[in-house]
C-alpha cells in the first residue's frame, strides 16, 4: 500500500479538483482521504453514502463544581486567556470559545472546584463511493487542533487500506506548509505538488519541496494553467528540475473547467482531460 499526499503551497491552484478526478481516473483499488479538514470539501466531487458520523476530541474545557466554588474569582483575575468572567450573580463563569484548558484555574483554586472535560473540535466519517471508501471531516468553527485531525483521518485511511486490500491511499492534504502539513505529509510515499503559473506560487512551490526534502519524501509536480504565463512556467520548470522534482503533468489553461466545475460536472468530463489525467496517474504510479 503506497501513501500519495497531493499538496500546495498556495492554495487555489486546483488541487482538490485535480486530486478528485486521479481519484476518478484511477483503476486500482485505492482509499481517499481528504485532509484539508479546515476546508474539506472533497466530498462534493465524491458523491456517496456517509457512515455515521465520529466526534473529533483535542484539548479540554474547565468546568466548574459550583457546589465547592466559594466564588473568591480568583480564577477570574488569574485566567491567562480571560476566558472566566464575573457573571451578573457573582459567580464565575467560563467562556468555552476562549478556554485552552491550561490548567491554571484548577492550581489556583482554592477549593479545588475545577474539573477538565474532553473537548469535541469536530467530527469525521467514512463515506462509500463507487472509487473507494472516502475519508473525511469538519473542524468545528473557530476551533484548531487540525493537525491532529488531520492524523486521525489518515489514521483511518490506513485502516479502510488494510480492510479493503487497497493499493493506493490517496491523500488530499491541505494548503500551506504549516503543522497540519506536516502531519499529512509524514510517512508518505510520494508529494505531488500542484502548482500553476505565477510569483506566490513559486515561492510557495519553493518552501514545499524543500519541506519534502527535509522529510527525505519523493516530489513530483502537476504545472496546472501551464500556458497562462510561459515565462512563470519556465521559472516553475526550472525549479523542479533544479529540486528533482519530476514533471508528471501539464495541464492547459481551459475556461470550460470552472465552468463544469460550478455546474457540479467533473474534470475528466471536460474535453481533453481524461487523456492528460490518465497519463498523469500512469507517471505517478511509476515514481512509487
């Protein structure tokens, strides 16, 4: 079983779109996994049926024994995050969106009225599809931990891999190179970095194949919107060949593909497309 993670750096370079239709195009029995979990949204390009949906649990919220509490606010003047406010009865009072759950206000209580609940940050599911078991989330607003999210959904895209006798695990991670990058990335096979023609992508592109070099993972890239700016793509061409990077795909400039793309249509269904995937999933499958 080999591990895929399509990446970024910027985001909006058609990434998801892109990993969608590998996911079409491929015959191989694979899993999918979405690991943009901050915005996932492979799930609308993959119709199918969800299983019942899983909580997600990071980090604590303190609670409060009003039973024991003797109301000294001490925990109000001492909260690093001002997450415990003085409510209108004189009681203290704790604010969920603003608790990290440092622990501070259970060591400075005098009562030991303090007590730390498991705290749901979302929620993930495993949807069947007709190109394979889809694994996928939603971080609730506002919160963070998505690294960790990110792990729990790769963790499970392993396991439906060793259940179903799947080949490929094809990953969907996120944009950036921050820490749920990271996590997407770790213990991967292959980075396909998806990236187009333009300044913020080259710098972008630039920052994740060296993430990938520290890592000792593969890359090869997807030029999307190649022919958009020639003298942006040659600069794009230049350093992957200068990172090692293999070129497995370059893909035109189309106006039909946002226009099937916000018609619910998928990519492989525009002219054209299905031919420069397939061969795109071909040159992937030989660099793992």
């Amino acid at each position: 079983m080999k591990q895929i993670v399509m990446l970024s750096g910027k985001g909006g370079t058609g990434k998801t779109s892109i990993t969608a239709s590998l996911a079409r195009v491929a015959t191989e029995p694979k899993v999918i996994v979405d690991a943009d979990v901050d915005a996932a949204n492979m799930a609308i390009l993959l119709p199918g049926d969800d299983e019942q949906w899983r909580p997600f649990f990071a980090g604590t919220r303190a609670v409060i024994d009003y039973e024991a509490c003797i109301n000294c606010m001490t925990c109000v003047w001492e909260c690093p995050f001002k997450a415990i406010r003085e409510s209108k009865d004189f009681r203290p009072v704790v604010d969920e969106f603003d608790c990290e759950g440092c622990g501070v206000c259970g060591q400075v209580c005098p009562t030991n009225a303090f007590s730390f609940k498991p705290h749901q940050a979302g929620t993930w599911t495993v949807r069947d599809t007709k190109w394979g078991p889809l694994v996928h989330a939603a971080l609730n607003v506002g919160e963070d931990n998505s690294g960790k999210l990110v792990a729990q959904v790769r963790q499970e895209g392993r396991a439906q891999a060793a259940k179903t006798g799947a080949d490929y695990v094809l990953i969907d991670g996120p944009p950036g190179i921050g820490c749920p990058v990271h996590a997407a990335l770790g213990g991967t096979d292959l980075v396909i970095a998806v990236t187009e023609p333009g300044v913020s992508a080259q710098h972008d592109l630039n920052r994740l194949l060296d993430l990938a070099g520290w890592f000792k993972i593969p890359a090869a890239i997807i030029l999307n919107k190649a022919d958009l700016d020639p003298k942006a793509a040659q600069n794009l061409l230049k350093t992957a060949e200068d990172k090692g990077a293999k070129v497995v795909a370059k893909i035109p400039f189309m106006p039909e593909v946002p226009m099937a793309l916000s018609k619910g249509i998928p990519l492989i269904e525009v002219p054209g497309m299905q031919e420069i995937l397939g061969n795109c999933w071909q040159e992937i499958k030989e660099l793992v």
